[in-house]
C-alpha cells in the first residue's frame, strides 16, 4: 500500500519539474518501508518464531515480503505510466531534453542519448525495472535486518528444542 502511494505521489506533486520534491518523495518512502519490514520482522521473530530467529529465517522473511510488495507495486506502475498518467513519461524526457540543452550539448548529443533511453520509456520496460529495483533493496534490506535481528536460543532450550522436534518425525 506504502508503495502505490508513493508511485502515485511523484504525478500529483509534479516531481518532474521538481526533483527535490521527488527526492524527498523517494526518502520518506524508503524510510517507511524500513520501519515496516523491521517491525513486521520483530513481531514475526517475538509472537511466531518463540522470541528466536536464525539469519536465514529472517532473510527468507524479509525477500518474501519484498517480492509480493514487488509484483503488486511493479503492476500499480506499470497501470499509472499505461493509463492513469501516460503522459508523465513524456514530461520526464523534455524535462531530461532541456537539462541536456542547458549543459551545451548538440542536437546530435541529445538525439543519441534519447535513442539509447528509448527502450527504457514503455510502461513495460519501467514495470520490470521498478520490479527488479524492488527485488535488490528487498535482497539488501534482508541481509541487514537477518543479521540484526537473528536472536539464538540458550544452548540448554535449544537442545530441547531439538530434541521435541526429532521425536514429532520419528514418530509420525
């Protein structure tokens, strides 16, 4: 839900001509989404998991919910670039065209490089970008809180924990 937001928020704030706005934008969303994996992940940890977690446990939990937060975001943009704001693509190329002009290069300069960018303007193409973008910092964001909020048993629970759990499969 965080993520639809704030793909919505750069259209109504008109970032493309404002990018400290958009950076600002960017920011917030991105603190936000860290306070929510790092409670989420706690709570996981402290009511699911008996107050104990392995790297791996909270690695795997984080990468899950940044794949499903992933695919529901990268469809909600790839939906807002093909029909709710079409347009801001187009903004975003002029915008990127007069900064260009701006800085003193030639006609041929600024052609070559909207060419190279070309592929890179369908909703498609921004859809699966977004998508992967996601996938890496929810990869990252894994990693760290995995390793913060690992937390292991004392030896001795430990042991009887694995003693129980050794005894529920040898006698199913």
């Amino acid at each position: 839900m965080v993520g639809i937001v704030f793909a919505l928020a750069p259209s109504l704030a008109n970032t493309v001509e404002n990018k400290g706005l958009g950076i600002a934008i960017n920011m917030i969303s991105l603190f936000i989404t860290v306070i929510i994996y790092f409670i989420t992940l706690k709570k996981y940890r402290d009511e699911e998991l008996g107050g104990y977690m392995t790297f791996g446990r909270g690695f795997q939990f984080v990468f899950f919910a940044s794949i499903i937060v992933a695919i529901v975001t990268s469809i909600f943009v790839f939906i807002q670039m093909k029909y709710i704001d079409p347009s801001m693509m187009d903004e975003a190329m002029n915008q990127q065209m007069a900064e260009m002009e701006k800085q003193g290069m030639t006609e041929e300069q600024m052609e070559m490089a909207s060419q190279m960018t070309g592929i890179f303007k369908t909703p498609m193409a921004i859809a699966i970008i977004s998508l992967l973008a996601q996938l890496f910092w929810g990869a990252i964001l894994g990693l760290i809180f995995g390793a913060i909020m690992k937390k292991w048993p004392p030896p001795v629970q430990h042991s009887t924990q694995v003693y129980k759990d050794l005894n529920e499969e040898t006698s199913i």
